[in-house]
C-alpha cells in the first residue's frame, strides 16, 4: 500500500530501521531525566534548526499534537484577545478552541479562493494574530511574504503559524513569525505522537510577562523544562529520537522545498491538461498549496477514484469534513518517492 493521506501520512522508509535502532539501544527504556535522553533532545532541536533554516535564538519545545499546540497558545501567550485569520476547518478549530478558554478571540473568515490583503489587516488590540499556513483541510497556503507584511504591518501583535502540514516540507521563514507548530505525521513522515512549539524571544518573553502557571503544559514550565533540554511530563522519547534520525538524514530545507514545488508544478500540469473529470479544487494559482492538492469531481467519480485506488494498493486522502463527497486529497510529502507519484499518475490517467 502507498499512502498519499495528508495526515497521518507515509513515513520514511528508513523509519523502520531506525525503530530496530532504537530497540537495540535501549531508547524505548531511557529515563527522560537521563543524559542519555537529554543528549536525544538537544541534538534534535539542533539538526530542526540547521535543517529548517530556524533562527538560533528560537526556542523548540516538544509537546504531543498540533492540537496541544493551540491550546498552549491560548492559556499560555493570550491574556485577552488574539484574532484567527481562517478559510478552512483547521483554522476554524483553531478558533473554536481558543474561544473556550479565551472567549474574547475574534475570527476574520476569509474565501478559500482569496489572497490574504495585509494592508487590509492591521489589528491594534490583537496580543496574537493566527493565521494557518497551510490549510490541509482545503489545499490552500498562505505565502512567506504574506506572513512577512502582516508582520511588519502589526508590530506590538505576535503572529502564529499553523504550519503542521508544511514544517519540514517548504522553507518557511521562521522570522517573520513569532510562534509556528506543526505535529510529525505530516511532512516530516513519522508516526503521529509528537508535536513541535517554536517561538521566538519575543514570544517567551510575552509568556513569562503572562505568567499563567496553571497548566502541567504552561509554556514558562515547559521552557523552565528545556533550558535543560527536558519536558514537564515523560514525552515522546521514541518519537524524538526517530524525528532526530530523520533530521539526521533528510536534505536542507531549501532543497526539499525545491523537490516539492518541482512535484507540485507537475501536479499542476496534469491536472490542468490531462483531466476533464477531475480538477484542482482550488482555482486561484496564487492560495494553492503545494504539500496538500485538494480534487475535485463529481461524488460518483470521487468514490470510483477512491475505490479503485485501494484495491490498485493506493490510498488518496478523503475530502475533509463537508468536502468529503466532492474532493478527494492527495499529500505531497517529502516522504512519498518520485516513482510512488509516478503510479498515482498512471492510475488516474487510466481510471478518469
Ligand atoms: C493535522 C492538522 C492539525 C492537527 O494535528 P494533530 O497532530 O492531530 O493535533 C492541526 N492543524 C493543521 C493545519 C493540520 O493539518
């Protein structure tokens, strides 16, 4: 089976090995307060920085999930109010549960179809303006140089990133952001179970100014944890050590995001001349995105795509929530092979 599912995806086909490794050495067993451990950590967060281009006076912090991730923004980095930019359902969520814990957030809805206009967005009460980057649900990005304006646009605001099916798959410009996050069984082809906090000075600052002590999870226990390369509770030790082997072997983020615009474009092109049944859902060159394409068809040709690829060995995303009958998905991952994209292609070429 080969698995174009944007989430949990296919992993690395090296992962296996490195699991044998982590048998083999007792990973499975070390104590999370052991040099051992620490070692795993701080060689994690050094290769994420190298490889992903992440400032150096960023901090990284492991948690379990994307969705974690929103929750320690709320509590932890928004005393009263943020703002969630969103044209998708993860953004959406996003909002829906920052609400709960803050209920003064606002939400700016915009069209999938639409370009962000950061001239348009200027928030002067908003602590954090969130925005996801790349929207799984719908197969939207929002660019670099649209994060970088409405940055330079809201100078006392944070701005934070959903980037969870992006990160380590597309050179990000982590500068010009205050807080990103992503979870590892997207982009960076692992098992789901990890999750990745990143924020800048300036955002450890604002929590400590915060101060929220509430949570087993508030971000100034957990960066008390990791100036000693540790976490509040026992973590993912595993999942470290196999997103450490993979950042150990995986090219530097500028020549993935070369490969995965090169796969894209190609992508782009099939779909736009070789298809008449199937189209990509998203018709504004300038919003789509390049690790998700979302496809778009009639419900019976959905589900005729979607069944046979199964039985052909091939498993295509389904569409997310209300889209479930009318697209489908398929992941452009860095972990997925030039030759697996190469049966795909067939297989639609045959089946529409
Ligand atoms: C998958 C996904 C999430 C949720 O990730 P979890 O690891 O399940 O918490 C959040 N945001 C986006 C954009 C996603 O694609």
């Amino acid at each position: 089976m080969v698995s174009f599912y944007p989430g949990p995806s296919r992993i690395y086909s090296k992962v296996p090995l490195y699991l044998k490794d982590a048998y083999a050495q007792g990973i499975m067993s070390i104590n999370h307060r052991s040099d051992d451990f620490v070692a795993i950590s701080k060689k994690t967060v050094a290769l994420l920085k190298e490889k992903l281009n992440i400032p150096k006076s960023y901090s990284v912090y492991f948690l379990s999930s994307a969705t974690e991730c929103w929750e320690v923004i709320a509590q932890s980095l928004i005393e009263k109010e943020s703002v969630h930019l969103f044209n998708g359902a993860f953004g959406e969520r996003w909002f829906q549960y920052t609400k709960k814990l803050k209920p003064h957030v606002k939400s700016l809805p915009f069209n999938r179809e639409e370009k962000l206009i950061a001239e348009k967005l200027i928030f002067s009460r908003s602590e954090i303006i969130c925005l996801t980057q790349n929207e799984t649900s719908n197969g939207t990005q929002v660019s670099n140089a649209n994060i970088q304006s409405i940055k330079k646009n809201n100078p006392n605001s944070l701005i934070a990133v959903d980037a969870t099916s992006s990160m380590g798959g597309l050179a990000l410009d982590f500068s010009s952001a205050d807080i990103w996050f992503a979870s590892v069984q997207k982009c960076f082809g692992l098992p789901a179970g990890l999750g990745l906090l990143i924020c800048s000075p300036t955002a450890v600052d604002r929590a400590r100014t915060i101060n929220n002590k509430h949570y087993y999870n508030s971000l100034v226990f957990m960066d008390d944890m990791m100036k000693h390369w540790q976490t509040t509770y026992t973590p993912n030790v595993l999942g470290i050590y196999l997103l450490m082997r993979v950042m150990e072997s995986v090219n530097a983020i500028d020549r993935i995001d070369k490969t995965i615009t090169g796969r894209f474009k190609k992508w782009e092109t099939f779909f736009d001349k070789k298809s008449d049944q199937l189209s990509l859902f998203i018709k504004n060159k300038d919003v789509r995105s390049r690790t998700v394409l979302a496809i778009e068809a009639t419900p019976a040709v959905v589900e005729k795509v979607k069944s046979k690829a199964k039985k052909a060995g091939i498993i295509l995303g389904e569409g997310y929530d209300n889209l479930k009958s009318s697209t489908f998905r398929i992941a452009n991952f860095p972990a997925i092979q030039r030759k697996e994209i190469a049966i795909l292609m067939d297989f639609l070429y045959d089946y529409i």
